[in-house]
C-alpha cells in the first residue's frame, strides 16, 4: 500500500509538471502555470493529512493537550467507571449528583450526548427508581429551546440511565466563582432565558424543584435549565416523604423549606422564588441566603430575609418580587420573562450590550479530542489517500475557464426556466380568518431570455392588530449583487451563504425557494408591521422599476420578514446593485393547541432530514426526509396527500386518508397540502413552499405540529 501511494503521488506531481507536453499530445485546454501548482500543492497536502490525521489524536495525548480541556468539558474517567450504559461508550466524566454520575458520550451519528447514570448503591432502592422514572417521563413531555432534549433512556436498565443532548458550556456557578458578579444587562439576559425555561415547564404541568446556578449551563447564544432529577408533575403526589428535603438549601422556596404538607404545596411559585435567589447570586456573586448551617440558612429563607445589597433599580423589584414569602404573590414565569425584557430593552437604550457573557463564544468554540488512538492508520485511510490525491491530481486536466475565456466563463446564474410558482401567504398563511388572495403576476425566465408573466398568489394583509416589532435579526449597510457576488441569504445579508434566497441577474431581482418581494415605496423605511401588511408580491422585481431611495419587504425562506433600502442602481450588468438590508426575528407564536412551527424548514443538501415534533434538523432521530424520489417517513411516521390550497385543520389531518410512508416527486407541488403523523401519534400539517431547482437541491416547507 506504501508503494501505491507513493505511486499516486509521484504520479499527481508529473501530471501537472508536464501541462505542456501533455497539451501538445491530447489537445486539452490546460490550466495557467499558477493555478497548476496550487491544484497539485492541494492534492499532495490533502492526501499526506488523510494519512496522518488517524496519528494525530496519539500525539495529542502524548503531548498532553488535554490539560488545555475547559472544565465543562469533562475529566477522565475514574476507577470504577463503567465503561458503557446501553449502546454507548462512555468517555470522559462530566460531574456527579447525590445518586449519578453524568459521562460524555455520542450518539450512533457522532452527536455529542450527555449520559446520566444511576450509580449502583442507588439503583436498587424503589424510591429512586421512582424518582428516575419520573425524570425520564418529564425530559420526554418537556419540549423546550431552553431544556436539552431527550437523546435515549432506559429506566429499567442495570443500570438506569437516560441520554440527553450535550450542552458544552460551564455552570452559572463556575461563571460566577471565577469571574465575579454579571453586569446588570446580563442578569437581565440571564432572567429572560431561565424564566423561558421555567414557563415551558410550568406549561407541561411540571415543577422543577431544584433551579440553582450548578444547573444553570450556559452557551454562547443562550442558557439551559438541567437536571430534571426531582422534578414532578403539579398534581402528583410527592416522592419525598415529609421531613425530607431534597434541594439546596441557599435556593430552596420556604414552602420547601418547611416540607409540610399541610402548608403551601410546592407549586409553580417555588421555582420562581429559586430564580429569584439565582438571579441575585449572578448580581452579588453571593447567595442572598447565607448562615454557618444549614437550618440556620433555611431560618433564613423561611423569615424572608435575602441579602440583596448591590442590586438597584428595576432588577431589584424584580428579584425581591420573584423572592416573596407567599407564593400567591410571587410573579410568573411568563410574567419574569416579560419584565425581564423591559429591563433588557432599557439596558440596550441606555447603550450596554445585552449579550449573554462576553467572550464566552470563543470559550464554547473547542472540544475534546476523543481519546488516544491506534498508532497505525486503518484501512480506509489508505483508500482516502488514494482517490483523494487521483481527484485532485486529475484536475489538472479539466478545461477550466479562464477571465479570458468567453463572455459566459463567470457569468453568474440566473433564473431557472423552471422557477416554482410561489404558492401561499406570508404573513397571514398561517392566520385564519384573512381574505383569500388576489392574483396578480411576476416574471420568470432564463439567462438571456426575455422574461414572461407567471401569476402568483400574493400574500393577503395581516389582521387589523397591529404587528410589534420583534427585533432585529441582522442588518447589512452595504449589500452588494453584481459581478461574481450575485446572490445572498436574506436572513443573514452575507454573513454565511449555505443556500441563497436573493438573486440578481441582468434584468433585476429575483427570489428562490420561496422567498418574496414586495414595492414598499419610496424615502422612509417600512417598519414591520408595513411589511407584515404588504401587497403585491411578487418573485421578480425589474432593475428598471428601482432607483436610489426605492424601498422593498421581503419574505425569505425561513418566514421571517426583511426591508430593502437601495443606495445605487447600476447602468450596466457588471455594476453591483448596492442596498441596505435589514431582516427581523420571527414573531413569537401562541396559537391555541400549537406544539412546533417553523415556516422555513429545508430539507436537502446537507440536511436532507428533519424531526417533525419540532421541526429541527440535525436531531439523532429525524423521522421526516427527502431524497431524489420525494418525502419518505421513518421510525412509524406516515403522510397523506389532501386535495386543495387551503391549510387542513386538526379535524381535517384526522379524517385524512391514504396514508404513507412516501409520497413521490410527482404528486408535489408548490402549495401542495399534507398531513403528518408522528409516531408519537402526533398530527401535523405541511405547505410545500418551494421544489428542487436544477442548481438548489433543496425543497422548503411549512411545517406546523399540534400539541393534542
């Protein structure tokens, strides 16, 4: 094998030595002496690191890099250990509880998952197994941004185990002991994500009893509330026994302090009391409870007697409110979410950054090489050297084009001939009770080829209330199309591009995969309630109905809205098209009977799968996919093709029929209704808002899930 990779080397290097030759002799168009040598730098380098890379996690381990871990990213595994729970190998220790221990360890794709495991002195005492039980049934009711799924259980094992998505970032607690108190923005921040995660569970008819800083995790982008061990459902009856504390003591409510049945049950409020105690913790770097006992601090928190010196303004009502002795009146969850963002808001005006912990993005970056690995490189790296260093040795033989090579060499695409016909409204598709749309027209076509009307369905006006203004997703002051930049992601302005919604050509603007555009005048910018109620949509726009000040709304392809504000139009194709673009968050959501909606799933490329419970991709378990062939459902999942262009309702997916595990490409089409079934006995509807294109493998749908 040596000797054949040697072969291929020497052989990729004489290929692009002898461009010259070889041109003579076959008559091919070769690359520039240039661009030969890089094609041959890549595939010698790219062929040499397939044949390293297996060493490489050897030397790292003998070079000792794990002590540059950071400390949520675990420690190796202790004497004793077991070395697996189910099917998964566990690898390094992430902490322990009273009566677990929690590894890390991947799923079968190679998703990173944190595994619970009930240590052996426990897991034969029936109160425990209980308890276990019960937080396995609360993590799979629980669906929450703010709460790491449900991965894979069992509650019966030996042991007992449960498997949840990993969240690589350090407690609250480990912030705060090392960095000292937050600023008061990022308290803010801090109540906004953890009143989030209460109110999901308080909704699922749970309690949490144990929110505290060490089950605070925090990631670059938002918190997440763990550890469900002694949670338990409103109306059941308690595990514990009275007399029995379970908790800590500094973040305990006095309901739970007292454990006594007959007095305040431990209902919703005592975890808003514990997200009181947690949020001045973040604000004084201390406990608001503290004494040299335990009982002396449960005495503390029985009387209601909190340190919360250092804490002023409007995060100090909102603390000793979340901090009263009665639970009646304590605010809710939804209701700290609320006021939270009202601080949030006025921190911002006043010109603090809102963001979480400063810096931490970086910190969150790295991860753990997966341990010391066999000194020689296996199998298949030596057939990844061999047709890695072949395909890019051979490149050196493919006629690329040149600047110089003829008008359509780096031209940009246009639109395909077979550009979708946008189907539904953006904006009140998914709102009952707006008047039906209004046909009008756009334009398709081909590069160089003269457009020709195509009707399409705009989106009808909102309903009469006023829209608020959701936020601002990004913003881009200097957008430019043209030349070889001729596409973007609206919701991102050119800040990462992994599937373009914007276009432009020669003749004008043009959307993909759904998206939309829409006139909105001219001189002051649309709000988002203007674009919200916008008419005249339409999935081409001519260069020549625009001029500098033009304004336009925008629909992209994950159903959030976008403005448009144009600096310059250029005379000629070359000239880029120059604009500011910004696009908004999506409106939050609240439909009676609502479980998951996402306007903009894309299924396709590297994504080609999606769960259905909540449409998110990259889930281990996805159940919903497509392929060349169409849709298809697994793990017990099924579709059902309805007549019509009108979204079904929950009793119109239950009298469906024909059901399926597969639908085919032939029986789609945008605007197409379907109704999903989960295995979790689950309905849902689909709007297929955009098909394949020749160049964009991707199909967008509007996937919406009911919560009966």
């Amino acid at each position: 094998m040596r000797l054949v990779r040697g072969a291929v080397w020497i052989g990729s290097l004489a290929l692009a030595v002898s461009g010259r030759l070889s041109k003579d002799l076959l008559g091919v168009q070769w690359l520039s002496t240039r661009q030969r040598v890089l094609v041959t730098v890549l595939a010698v380098g790219v062929a040499v690191l397939a044949v390293v890379w297996p060493r490489v996690p050897g030397w790292a381990g003998r070079l000792r890099l794990r002590r540059r871990l950071r400390p949520w990213q675990g420690t190796p595994l202790e004497r004793g250990d077991p070395p697996r729970a189910g099917g998964y190998r566990l690898r390094r220790r992430l902490g322990a509880g009273t009566a677990d221990d929690v590894f890390l360890s991947e799923a079968a794709d190679g998703t990173q998952v944190a595994v619970k495991v009930i240590r052996p002195a426990f897991h034969a005492l029936p109160e425990f197994r209980t308890r276990f039980a019960a937080e396995v049934l609360a993590t799979r009711r629980l669906r929450s941004r703010y709460v790491p799924r449900l991965v894979d259980h069992d509650p019966v094992g030996d042991p007992p185990w449960l498997a949840t998505e990993f969240v690589p970032g350090p407690t609250l607690q480990q912030i705060v002991d090392k960095g000292g108190r937050l600023p008061e923005a990022q308290v803010c921040r801090l109540a906004e994500d953890l009143g989030g995660a209460l109110a999901d569970i308080h909704a699922a008819d749970l309690v949490h009893r144990d929110v505290k800083p060490a089950n605070v995790l925090v990631t670059a982008d938002r918190v997440f509330l763990v550890d469900l061990g002694i949670v338990r459902a409103v109306a059941a009856a308690p595990v514990t026994h009275t007399g029995e504390l379970l908790g800590t003591a500094e973040y305990m409510s006095p309901e739970q302090a007292e454990s006594d049945p007959a007095g305040h049950p431990v209902g919703t409020p005592s975890d808003v009391f514990s997200l009181g105690a947690v949020l001045a913790y973040a604000a004084t770097g201390r406990p608001p409870f503290t004494a040299e006992t335990r009982i002396g601090v449960l005495r503390q928190v029985i009387r209601g007697e909190p340190d919360l010196d250092g804490i002023e303004g409007g995060l100090l009502d909102l603390v000793r409110d979340c901090l009263h002795t009665r639970p009646a009146a304590r605010p809710t969850a939804e209701e700290v979410v609320r006021r939270a963002r009202e601080l949030r808001a006025a921190a911002t005006a006043k010109g603090t950054t809102p963001t979480l912990i400063p810096g931490l993005a970086e910190l969150a970056g790295g991860w753990a090489p997966k341990g010391p690995q066999p000194e020689g490189s296996p199998p298949w790296a030596h057939a990844v050297v061999v047709v890695v260093t072949i395909l890019f040795g051979g490149l050196t033989l493919v006629p690329w084009p040149t600047p110089g090579d003829g008008p359509h060499a780096l031209a940009s695409p246009g639109p395909s001939t077979t550009l979708p016909r946008v189907s539904g409204t953006p904006g009140a598709t998914d709102r009952p009770g707006t008047p039906g749309p209004s046909p009008t027209t756009t334009s398709t076509g081909t590069p160089g080829g003269a457009p020709s009307p195509t009707p399409v369905p705009p989106p009808t006006p909102g309903s009469g209330v006023p829209q608020p203004d959701p936020g601002v997703l990004e913003s881009n002051p200097d957008v430019r199309l043209g030349g070889a930049q001729s596409t973007v992601v609206i919701d991102y302005w050119g800040k990462g591009n992994p599937a373009p919604d914007l276009w432009r050509d020669g003749t004008g603007l043009y959307t993909r995969l759904g998206a939309l555009l829409a006139p909105a005048g001219e001189g002051t910018d649309p709000s988002y309630d203007q674009c919200y109620r916008a008419t005249g949509w339409t999935d081409r726009i001519a260069l020549a109905a625009l001029r500098p000040g033009s304004r336009l709304c925008l629909y992209s392809y994950s159903g959030r809205y976008a403005r448009i504000s144009v600096t310059s139009v250029p005379p000629t194709e070359p000239d880029p098209l120059v604009f500011a673009g910004q696009t908004w968050q999506r409106a939050p959501e609240s439909a009676p009977g609502l479980r998951e909606h996402n306007p903009g799933v894309r299924l396709g490329g590297g994504d080609p799968t999606v769960m259905s419970d909540y449409w998110r991709s990259g889930d281990p378990a996805p159940d919903l996919g497509k392929d060349a062939a169409g849709l298809y459902t697994t793990r017990g999942a099924q579709l059902a093709v309805l007549p019509g262009d009108t979204d079904p309702t929950y009793p119109d997916c239950q009298r469906a029929t024909g059901w399926t595990d597969r639908v085919a490409v032939g029986q789609l089409r945008v605007g197409a209704r379907l109704c999903l079934r989960t295995q979790e006995s689950f309905l849902g509807r689909i709007r297929i808002r955009s098909l394949p294109a020749p160049d964009l493998d991707y199909v967008v749908l509007d996937g919406y899930t009911w919560n009966y």
